[in-house]
C-alpha cells in the first residue's frame, strides 16, 4: 500500500518555520516520526555523496544540534497546535 505525506511550510515574519502536515485522516505517529527521520538521514547522506563524508558528518551534527536546541528551548513549540 502506498502512502503519501505532503508537508507544507511556510517562513512568517517571526521568522519561525510553520509547517502543516494537512492530514484529513488519524496520524499514526510513529509512522510518521519513521517517514521524517528516514528522509532527514536519506538527505544527508546525499549531501555526503555529492560533496564530502566530512561534509555529511557536519551535516549530521548540524541536525542533532538544532534538535537538542528546539528542545531544550521551553518556548520552541509555544504555538503548537494538534488537530484530532
């Protein structure tokens, strides 16, 4: 069974990211979470291919940072908002 995710995104003037999942339909979460982190190591190992293994180690890191930063930052999903 094929299954399709579209994410949009959009920069507003506060300049924080806000992203719409669009789902009509019940999430299931851990899929989602396998969908999402499959495509952020599926695109650093691209960046690593196309330019350096130095470069997708940076990349990796770079990631794993601003993770540790959103959530240890108490404010980072102040404006969260979960349609059931």
């Amino acid at each position: 069974m094929k299954n399709t995710l579209v994410i949009n995104y959009e920069v507003k003037d506060d300049g924080k990211l806000y992203l719409d999942f669009g789902s009509k339909d019940k999430i299931n979460y851990t899929e989602l979470l396998t969908v999402l982190v499959s495509s952020v190591s599926m695109t650093i190992r691209i960046i690593g291919e196309k330019s350096s293994p130095e470069t997708e180690g940076v990349v990796f890191r770079d990631v794993i940072n601003h993770l540790q930063k959103e959530f240890v930052n108490p404010n980072s999903f102040d404006d969260l908002k979960v349609v059931k």
